[in-house]
C-alpha cells in the first residue's frame, strides 16, 4: 500500500469519527435505536432482488420503465420516491 493511499484511508477514518454539526443532526432527526419487527421469511431469490435494489438502488432505465408502466394513481401523486432535501444533499460528500 502506498503512503497516498494509507493517508486517503487514514483521512477517511477521521472523517468517519468526525462528530456532526448540530444543525446537521437537527436535520435527520432522531436516530431510531428500537427493535424491528418482522414476519415470515420470504423466497429467497425475492430477498436477494429486493436486498439488492434497496442497497444499490434501481438503473436509471429500470426505474425509468418501471415509472411508465407503472404510473402513480391520479390521486396520490406523491406516492414516488422522495427528492432529496437540498440542505441535506449540500452536507453529503462523496
């Protein structure tokens, strides 16, 4: 491993202890710290699709087909994912 990458990943870590600013905080809201609940175990191969899109997120072309041929009812317009708030958008590096 290089020096410039054991500093980058050095950096990184500290980043990653960095306490964030209360306004930050104030933002997201509280932490949720109960116990879930769940039900039934579901098929496996349907876990793994969802586990994937939840982590990953859909393709832009998936989801593009997916919003054409699945409209949202005329009166609940606000059933799509939700648009990042800005203020949280300009706080998130990559």
């Amino acid at each position: 491993m290089s020096q410039n990458e054991i500093d980058k990943e050095g950096s990184q870590m500290d980043k990653e202890n960095d306490p964030l600013l209360p306004e930050i905080l104030d933002l997201l809201g509280e932490e949720e710290s109960g116990k879930r609940i769940s039900s039934d175990v579901i098929h496996p191969a349907i876990s793994r699709r969802w586990e994937g899109i939840l982590k990953l997120g859909l393709s832009p072309e998936n989801a593009s087909i997916l919003r054409k041929n699945y409209p949202p009812p005329e009166n609940c317009r606000l059933v799509g994912a939700p648009k990042l708030n800005l203020e949280v958008a300009a706080t998130i590096t990559e």
